[in-house]
C-alpha cells in the first residue's frame, strides 16, 4: 500500500518541474485561475517540540514533527532526505533548515525549497480603508515569490454601510490597485490606478509573509537575491556558500520567554534597502515578523497553523490561520483562513501597459 504523504509529495514535485516549464514566458498570459475552494482544514498543525529536528518521533503522546516517525523524511516524510539537522541544534542553518521543513516547503528527495506560489481565500477579516475598519466579505490574495509579485482581491464594508472593492498588486517594480482582477490586460475591461507610493509597504509585505520571510532569511544567510538560493536545499545551500567564504547577513540569537525556547532571526528585506526583519519562531513556526523601515514599523503576527489545503488535497503544507498586520501600532489588515493551495499553481502578476508607463 502506498503512503499518502508520498503520492501528495510526487504530485507536487510534478507541477513543481512543470512550473518551470511555463514560467519563462508568463508574463503577458492573463491572471490564474483559482482553485476549487474547498471546507477549512480542520488540524491545528503544531510543529514538532524544539530540538526534535525534522521527522523525529515526539514523546509518547506528543507532537511527532512534520514527517511522522519513523522516517527519515526524505520529502516529507517518505525515504531518506538529504540532509538531518542534529538533535537540539541552535546552529543557524538547522534553524533555517528546521523552519522550512516544518512548514512543509521542502520538497523532492533533494528536500529543495521549492514552494513557488500560493492561493488563499480567507473566511473573514478587516482592511483599513482611509484609517477606517472595512469588513471583508471577500478575500482572495494570489502570489508568486519568483516575480516576485501578488494581488490581494478584497470587498468589504465600511462603518457607513459603504461598499469597497479593491485588487491591490505588486509585481517586481511596479505597484498598481485594479477595479476587477486583471483590469485593462484586455482592452476595455477594467481600470487600473498607480500605486507606486506604495511599492515599499507592498514589498515589505511579501518578504514578511508566511513564505516570504523564511525565503528572505536563507537569501542573506547565503548571501543571494531570493531568486537565486529558491530551489536548493537549505543546508547544503549554506555549506557551499560557507566553504565559498560567503559572509551571510541573516543572525541568530535564542531567548526563553516563560520557559518556551524561542529563535530569533534578523535578515534584510528583499529590495527595501535599510529595512530589517525579525523573525520570532516557536517550534519552528513563526508567532511573529517584525519589519522596521526608517521611522516605520511593520508587524506580522501568524497564529493558528495548520494545512489549510483542499481537505481533498492535503500535502502538509502549514499556514496560519490567522494573519494580524499593524504598522506603527495601528491595524492594517486581519484575516483568518478558508482554503489555500500551496500545490504549485499558475500564478502571474502582468503589469498593464498604462502602468508601466505611469512610471516607476
């Protein structure tokens, strides 16, 4: 009988190998479609205890890690991976390694970092809108790290009963907010407004994300743009880089807050020159990403983690189920999760030609 997590694991290599395939020429191919939305996954998703490393059996009764016993987790739980950080470890990158595998980004016997885009619909939220709460009735967010680039779709309502639709988007330079997803790529349809004031606070959004931060800290760690370390496994990422005399930029201290070990990682953020980012992790998930930018300061608080997949399609990818923004102490955004697919879907983000010639 075959293992489950191995089928869920050969399917997303495939559309992985296929994604790189399409990606080359995407950019003028229209937006992706969602999938199916399916029931919430119903799992709370708590990593294994800290020290465990990846796919080592937990204390009878307790959390076994994201691989299940044993294993030696070679892709997620099935054969021998490529690389088993030492038991209890405080080195950085079996941290880095750690925090991508429990998450469940990485993939193939190479266990390679290889989660490239991501679909999420959320059940309910809040949006500030002109410094006031905007009640979602509607999310729907779509990104692409490679671009790298997102849009977030949102309706919501206004403490005057007021109705707002928006389909915020970034994508590599450029930062623009549609009327209807994919305004103006067809001629007609839609109407798409710069934003390039926002550019920065888009960024920073991306590279504090729940994937974007761990991509960001093992970028500097190896002293890469994130568009080169994607798809390589952390460890021996840091080897080659290590035995190279690359000097990385991501650090790691530990602090112990009412008797919980938690790591803490500090790297800068992807194309916001200055900006650096804090990363707090407990059972290598993390509770929190704090950005800090010049005078502004940004914060990520993730709770809630679990595979939020199609509970048709379940492949032990975690994400949280809550998803709190504030910058400078105010609420900018709050959202609990439906349904994500981290499974490797067609995402783009086309810039429409009005844009582009708006200007960076």
């Amino acid at each position: 009988m075959f293992d489950r997590r191995t089928l869920a694991t050969g399917l997303l290599a495939a559309a992985v190998a296929m994604s790189y395939a399409v990606v080359g020429g995407a950019q003028g191919q229209g937006a992706a479609a969602a999938p199916q939305a399916g029931a919430a996954a119903q799992g709370q998703g708590a990593g294994a205890p800290q020290g465990q490393g990846r796919g080592a059996g937990g204390p009878a009764g307790g959390a076994q890690g994201r691989g299940a016993a044993g294993g030696g987790g070679g892709g997620r739980g099935a054969g021998r991976g490529a690389y088993t950080p030492p038991a209890g470890s405080k080195e950085l990158k079996d941290v880095l390694y750690n925090w991508t595998w429990h998450m469940g980004m990485l993939r193939s016997g190479a266990e390679s970092e290889l989660i490239k885009t991501l679909d999420y619909h959320g059940a309910s939220g809040t949006f500030q809108v002109n410094g006031q709460p905007c009640t979602a009735s509607k999310i729907h967010a779509q990104w692409n790290y490679q671009i790298p680039g997102y849009r977030v779709q949102y309706e919501c309502t206004l403490p005057n009963k007021q109705t707002v639709k928006n389909v915020e988007n970034m994508s590599g330079d450029y930062a623009w907010d549609d009327d209807i997803p994919g305004a103006e790529l067809v001629a007609g349809k839609g109407k798409s407004t710069p934003r390039q004031n926002t550019l920065t606070e888009r960024r920073i959004r991306l590279w504090a994300s729940p994937h974007g931060a761990p991509k960001a800290a093992i970028a500097a760690a190896a002293g890469q743009p994130p568009s080169e370390s994607f798809g390589e496994n952390p460890a021996a990422l840091l080897d080659r880089q290590a035995a190279a005399g690359v000097k990385g930029k991501t650090t790691l201290t530990w602090v112990t807050e009412k008797t919980v070990e938690k790591a803490v990682l500090t790297f800068p953020v992807p194309d916001v020159p200055g900006a650096m980012a804090t990363a707090t992790l407990v059972n290598y998930l993390p509770e929190s990403v704090v950005v800090t930018n010049g005078p502004d300061k940004y914060e990520f608080i993730y709770g809630k983690w679990a595979d939020w997949n199609n509970p048709l399609f379940k492949i032990e990818a975690l994400y949280p189920g809550t998803i709190l923004e504030r910058k400078n102490g105010a609420v900018v955004r709050n959202m609990t999760a439906k349904v994500t697919e981290i499974g490797q879907i067609y995402v783009i983000v086309p810039v429409p030609e009005s844009i582009k010639k708006a200007g960076k």
